[in-house]
C-alpha cells in the first residue's frame, strides 16, 4: 500500500500508543486516519520488546487511575476486536529491603486501596513465604496485588491494527518520517521516505523517538531513550505455575514465568542515553549474578534468548498528553518504561481530546508538555 497524498489524521509509531489511538478514532467515526510505522512490522520497538507486564501498583493516583481505566479495556480486549491477548493475572510482588521503600509503599497502598484498588501488604515473613524458592533473608515487607499480571504485547497492537483496518484506517509499515511542513503554527504536511502526505492533524506516538518526531515539528519534547535488556532461560521445572511476577524493589531486578522458564531484567542505573539497542553482555552478566542470588534455580538453567529495547524517559517518569504549542501536533509518549499497559485508554484519551477538545475518560490535563516549563511535574517512584 502506497503512502496517501492526503489524511484527516497521520499517527506516527505503529507501536500499542499509536495502533490504539488509530483504532480509537476511527471507533468515534473519524474518516481518513493513517498510522505511519517505519519498522517493517508493527509493534517491533518499544511495545515488542517490553516484559509485558500490567499492573495496578504505582505510587501516584493518575497512574493508578489510567491503570483502572486500562486493565478493564485489555480484559475485555478479545471480545471488542476478536484478539486473543493472553492475559495472565500472575500478581506483581514487590520486595522492600530497604526501609525507605517499604514507607512510601505503604504511602501508596493506602492510596490505592483508597481508589478501590486491592493491593496486601505482605509482612517479611509472608514474602520468604510466598517465595520458598528465592533468597530474601533482607526483605522487610512486600506489596502484592493479585490482580496484576502479564499480557502480549504483539497480540495487542495486532488487534488494535486489525480492528482498525476493518474500520478504514491505512495502516502502513516501512514509512518512515522524515520531515514535517508547519506554516503559520500550523501543521501542514508530513514528509516521508515515501512522499509528502498533507494534513492537519499528526499524533505523535514515536515512543524513544518522540523527541526526534517533535524536533521535526519544531517542539521540543523532553523524552530521552535508554536501553533496558531483558533475558530468557531453558525450562525450570521447580518454578511453580502460580510464580508471580516478582520485582527486587531496591535492585531494580525482576522476575517472572515465560513459557517453561523465566524472564529476568534489571535496569542499569549508569545507561547513558541513546538509541542502542545491541545487548550489553558485561551488564548481563551483573544482572545474571544479581538474579542467581535471589534466584538460586537460575544457576541450572541455560540462555533461551536475550534482547534490548528503549525506555522513552521523562524528567518525572509521566507521560506527556494531548496539545502542544503547534497547532495540530499532539502527543502521547513518554511513558518511561510502563506505557505498555496504559496504551488503550491513552488511544481512548488522544481521541477524545482530538475530536472533543478535551479529555472525557480521564482528566490527564495535568500530565501536559507545559509542565516542565511551568513547574508541575509529578514524579512517579515506582518505575523499575
């Protein structure tokens, strides 16, 4: 399919932000939308790459409440676009070592709990308890919701693609944007490895490449990339069906079930910005001892497979929503490495402040890009 001269509306990034706010707007009836994908499959970067996890534990309450509005949407997924997405509620488990952690999680289950949101506190005891196979002699408390889990994420922006395909949108891959006409503050065409599209309207969804996409609107954006890397292993049978989704709060190290054998990651606190996405061996193996000391089972098992992808990073670890200071640029990006789990209500939100001219669902208003110039940011501490 070739690029149109023309659209309503152009979204660039074919990841779950861009895929569900195409699917979104044609849903409300919005004619002659195009989501513009460089990679040659959609759902390959950020979202393809991420651990897929969903949860409804954050420390701030608009992060709480977008995962209140977008947990329902994926259990619901299946029957609103015929996709099966595999939602696994296995529980997110987060262990406290430290006794700075363990206060402000308290903090943020009392604010949970008082959104409706059934997170326990897990005395230490009840932590070594529920994970007789790992090491956590130091833990001091842990912080378990059961119903947090693990989704696919290639099913999600497939089925978000899919539907709306079925509803008239050009979803196109192997287009990459190159430039971006503005005139008079206002967009006038997107340029592209392709051709120029003319229209008025572009979301922008680039995730790590939001900042880049904006530089070509003229809008400075604040999101920066930085490599995360994930790992596989060969089957450990001794891991039990109901492991959940375990995160070493203090380590920024997880774990959790793939297939027969786990998935582990650790975030690299010293990972400068940028957009390399080759695995980092000597730092896999700092996360490989790191999780064999908690993880003891892991010693037995062998590499299934490793890869890196990119956080899109903001200075307060929110995303940035709707208007910018060009007319008809919009954004929805910067979800510093939880997007993955909030993409259908973002897709619902970015429709709706498109065609309403403002946020129905959701107030998420303050989570503009004006904030970080006027003040307002709002740091989320629970990013691992």
């Amino acid at each position: 399919m070739t690029v149109p001269k023309t659209a309503d509306v152009v979204v660039i990034g074919g990841g779950v932000m861009g895929a569900s706010t195409a699917y979104h707007l044609a849903l409300r009836g919005q004619k002659n939308v195009v989501l513009l994908e460089k990679g040659e499959f959609f759902g390959q970067e950020a979202t393809g790459k991420c651990a897929g996890g969903v949860r409804y534990q954050f420390s701030t309450e608009i992060n709480v409440r977008l995962s209140l509005q977008s947990l329902p949407m994926l259990e619901r997924f299946k029957d609103e676009t015929g996709q099966e997405i595999n939602f696994r509620k296995c529980g997110y488990l987060f262990v406290l070592t430290k006794p700075e952690d363990v206060k402000t999680f308290r903090h943020s289950l009392e604010m949970q709990q008082n959104l409706g949101v059934q997170t326990q506190w897990l005395s230490a005891q009840e932590v070594q308890q529920r994970l007789p196979l790992m090491h956590f002699e130091d833990a001091l408390a842990g912080s378990y919701n059961p119903q947090d889990g693990l989704v696919d994420p290639n099913s999600v922006v497939m089925g978000y693609v899919g539907a709306a395909q079925r509803l008239g949108v050009q979803c196109l891959t192997s287009v990459e944007v190159t430039g971006i006409c503005t005139a008079a503050g206002k967009i006038q065409s997107v340029e592209t490895n392709q051709g120029s599209l003319s229209t008025r309207v572009v979301v922008d969804a680039a995730g790590p490449w939001a900042g880049v996409v904006g530089e070509m609107a003229g809008v400075q954006v604040p999101i920066v990339p930085v490599r995360r890397q994930i790992m596989t292993t060969t089957p450990l049978p001794e891991v039990p069906q109901d492991f959940p989704f375990v995160l070493d709060f203090a380590q920024s190290l997880y774990f959790h079930r793939e297939g027969d054998g786990i998935l582990t990651g650790m975030s690299n606190n010293n990972e400068k910005p940028g957009f390399d996405q080759s695995v980092d061996e000597a730092f896999e193996m700092v996360n490989l001892e790191a999780a064999i000391a908690r993880l003891p089972c892991l010693e037995k098992a062998g590499l299934l497979s490793h890869w890196a992808g990119l956080y899109e990073v903001t200075p307060d670890a929110h995303p940035i929503y709707g208007r910018t200071p060009l007319d008809g640029f919009y954004l929805v990006a910067g979800f510093s490495g939880h997007g993955f789990m909030h993409g259908p209500i973002s897709g619902k939100l970015m429709t709706e402040v498109i065609l309403d001219g403002k946020f129905q669902s959701l107030d998420v208003s303050m989570l503009d890009l004006a904030r970080f110039q006027e003040g307002r940011q709002i740091r989320e501490y629970n990013v691992v």
